[in-house]
C-alpha cells in the first residue's frame, strides 16, 4: 500500500503544552513530509522589544534542544520505521520567525521567509501550516508574497497557487493578524478549531471518567515514564519540571503548584492543546485530512462559510446518550494515547520484535460507487508484523455520510471553569437516541457485507469505518475508510 505523508509546517509559540506537543510530535515525523519548525509568538508569548518587556517567554533553544533529545532516540525508532527523519534533517528545518510582540508582521524573518519559500516552491502537495502560537509569521510570509508579486502579471497565478495549496489549521485565535490581514486579502481554506482541543489540554477532566483514565498519574508512570532521553521531557503535573520565563502560576511542575491546586494529581496530564492540528493529519487511513468534514484523530468540522471550517458539529456520544461537539476528537483519544504508548517503547526497544507495530493491509480504501438497495461485502485481511491476533471492527461513520442529516439537532452551549474563569467548553444536546442505523453482517471479521438502503438518493454517501487491532500490551489500529457514493 502506498504511504501517504501530509506535508506540514509547524509554528509554535513555546508555552508548556507547546513543548508537550512538540516531544510528541517528533516521533510522528515519520508518517508528516515536515517541512518547516517555525517559533513565533501569540498573545500569551513574546520576546519582547526595545519599548515593551518580554512576556512569558520560554526562549529559542528548546526546539534544537527537543531535537537533540530525539537524536538520542533516533537509533531505535529507525528499527520501527526507517522513515523517521534524521536530526540532522529536523535541525534544519527550524526557524525564528516573528516573536518580537503580539502580532508582529512588521518584517521579514528568517521564519517566514522560510515560510515563502515553501508555498512558492514547485511540489504541488497542500501544505497544513499548524498554528501553535499566533498566525502572525504566516501572515508575514503571505504578505511578503503579495508585496513582490502584486501588480505583476504573474500575481493572479502565485495567488491561485499558494490559496491552493495553503491550509491553515489554526488552535485558538491567538492574536488579531487573522482577522487583519489574512481574512481580509486570501482566500485560504481554514479549519479553526476554537473549542475542542481544550479535551486534549486543560480541559480534560471534563471528559468522562473512561476515558480520563489515559491521562491519570498511573497511565503516564507505566507507559511514558522511562522510556529514553526525549520522553524525560514530557512534562506532567508535579514532576519537578521548571520552565524559565514563565510566571509561578504556570510551573505546573513544582510542588508550589501542587500546594496551591490540591484537587490535581501528580504526575496527571498538564496539556497538548496544540497536538490536534496534527492529529488531523495522522491515522491516514481514516482520510480525516482529505476534506474537514469527514473526521479523524483531529476532529470533524463543518463549513461556517467560504472556506472556512469550524467546530459547530457534533457527534452522537454512546457513553452519554447525546451529540457533542467535543466527541468528534474524543472518541479517538484512546487510541490516539495507545498509540503514544506504543512509540513511547519504540524510543528504547533495540530490536523490531521487542516492541508492537501496525497492522498491514494490502487494500487500499477507497471511494466506490454504489446503488440503492444493492448489497455490498467488503473484505480487507490484514496481517500483522509481529504475528499478533488481530481484531476487526466494521462500523458506519453517520455522521460524516450524507445519508442520514444529523446536523440539524439542537444544541446548547456548555460551560466549564478555567482555572477562575468560567468559559465556553462545548456544545451538547438533549440527552436522545440516535435515529440511525446500518446493518452489518461479519462487522466483527475481515469480511463485512451490507445493503444500501432503498430510499437513498443520488450522491448520498455512506462512511465505512474498519478498525484492525492487534492484541498486544501495548496495541496498535490501523484503520480503512471506504467511502460508498451512491451513483
């Protein structure tokens, strides 16, 4: 089966979660085209100029120094998969972009022009520009575009181009140069998510207790604890961690904070806030990248307007009986934290058969063109490389298929305390049954077989979901999506 590898550029501002994400990500490089590690700032991070301080800044070695830490690591993780990129490589990709203060697109930077350079160049693949911080050194690199090109005769077609190939995914509105500059100039495609991540950082212990459990003291001890020179960096509630340029209130790591917030655990999760920008790209066989509204390990989305994609929808929770905005990336942490912990051992496990690796398929899912009423059977085997049993789960997505319109149920917005601030956490419904269904025979093998409903109308889609698992200590899922178009 051919790989795909999203290509990507990183921009972060260095917050804690920032760090969390970024240790994360390294040893996801392996399935990202990564080509660019951008430090910028945001309203929360600056590096301050000759009339304004700085604030809360963490500085501009930590990513050289993450990396040398993956370097440590390095020799073992190419054991699992020898597309992990080299430090070296991961070295030069990293880049100063704009820090100076909230917002600073006043000039070009080292970052942004590297920024430029990518969007102009001649590999025609999307670039996901993930943005940790503020948009302000994307802002920069686009305005550097249109300051050497506009009025050109080659201007409509480098506009074209980089709207084409530009998608921002964008955690939280961390400074204005959005809202000033990009919206205002480009029409770019842009998947905002302003809510959910907050289930993957301090908002967590709203989740439900099940799925709490991957992010409690005793997941984190046995699973990510121990497990080389990077991962030491992973940063937990109380674990002696100190960060210079932030203010006490947010050492999360020391014993002060512990005295001060006694209802936290040590060693519980702190945050990865920004992670999901990149969880959007990864379980590739789950297509969650192809479009924002067919969902994956980043969430789904719908269209708010334009080209502009956002957190209004939301899927149906089993667990609590109603839609949620936040289940859309909820219902993967699970396996997105299994799937943590299993690169967590590839870190220290010298040998391939000392650590557990992802079942194979030698299909590749696929769109197909189906009829109302035709019965259908699917058969995808997969194998496993280290001989594991494997599990197979055949489900329907009804949310993502256009068959059912699910996306006209009430909600109501849900509320949640940050740490004194009361804020916007999600939207819910009324709790209610879910008025779908899709009968499958063998959802439980490697051979599912169904029929397309009667009433279904041209152009209607179904999402079929195949999980594959292994049963391992630590296992791992690899997923197909088979899109069903009825033609």
């Amino acid at each position: 089966m051919t790989k795909v590898r999203p290509r990507t550029i990183v921009t972060t501002d260095g917050e804690i979660d920032d760090i969390n994400s970024f240790i994360r990500l390294l040893l996801y490089t392996n399935d990202l085209d990564v080509a660019g590690i951008i430090l910028t700032s945001s309203k929360f991070h600056y590096s301050g100029t000759a009339d304004k301080p700085a604030y809360r800044w963490t500085g501009t070695t930590w990513i050289p120094e993450m990396i040398e830490r993956y370097a440590t690591v390095y020799p073992n993780l190419i054991k699992h998969d020898p597309n992990y990129p080299s430090p070296d490589h991961l070295h030069s990709l990293y880049h100063i972009g704009n820090i100076a203060d909230v917002g600073d697109m006043a000039e070009e930077t080292d970052g942004s022009n590297h920024m430029v350079s990518v969007l102009l160049d001649d590999n025609p693949q999307p670039v996901y520009i993930q943005t940790w911080g503020g948009t302000n050194t994307t802002a920069r690199a686009l305005k550097t575009i249109q300051e050497r090109y506009e009025g050109t005769p080659e201007w409509p077609a480098i506009k074209k181009k980089v709207e084409d190939k530009a998608v921002l995914y964008i955690i939280l509105n961390q400074d204005d140069t959005y809202e000033q500059y990009i919206a205002k100039h480009w029409d770019l495609t842009i998947v905002n998510d302003y809510t959910n991540f907050g289930f993957f950082a301090y908002v967590w212990r709203y989740l439900p207790e099940k799925t709490q459990a991957v992010f409690q003291p005793e997941w984190f001890k046995k699973q990510i604890k121990n497990k080389g020179a990077l991962l030491d960096q992973y940063a937990l509630i109380g674990d002696g961690h100190y960060l210079e340029g932030e203010p006490d209130e947010f050492q999360f790591g020391t014993q002060d904070y512990l005295d001060k917030h006694p209802e936290v655990k040590p060693y519980s999760f702190i945050s990865e806030g920004d992670s999901p920008s990149y969880f959007y790209l990864l379980a590739q066989g789950l297509r969650g990248f192809e479009h924002p509204t067919y969902g994956g390990w980043g969430g789904r989305f719908d269209l708010l307007h334009g080209k502009t994609y956002g957190n209004k929808t939301a899927d149906y929770n089993p667990e609590t009986g109603r839609f949620e905005t936040e289940y859309s990336i909820a219902r993967w942490i699970p396996d997105i934290q299994a799937d943590f912990a299993a690169r967590a051992n590839w870190c220290v496990a010298e040998r391939f058969d000392q650590a557990v690796h992802y079942p194979e398929f030698t299909e590749q899912s696929r769109d197909i063109s189906v009829q109302a009423g035709q019965t259908i059977t699917l058969s995808d085997p997969a194998s496993d490389p280290n001989g594991f049993p494997l599990t197979y789960k055949w489900s329907c997505y009804y949310e993502a298929s256009s068959y059912w319109d699910l996306s006209q149920v009430p909600l109501q917005m849900v509320m949640g305390k940050l740490g004194d601030m009361e804020i916007p956490i999600a939207q819910h419904s009324e709790p209610m049954l879910l008025e779908a269904e899709f009968p499958m025979a063998g959802s439980d093998s490697s051979e599912v077989t169904f029929t397309i409903p009667a009433d279904a109308q041209l152009g209607d889609t179904f999402h079929i979901l195949l999980e594959v698992a292994n049963q391992a200590e630590t296992p791992l899922k690899s997923y197909q999506r088979y899109i069903l178009i009825v033609a």
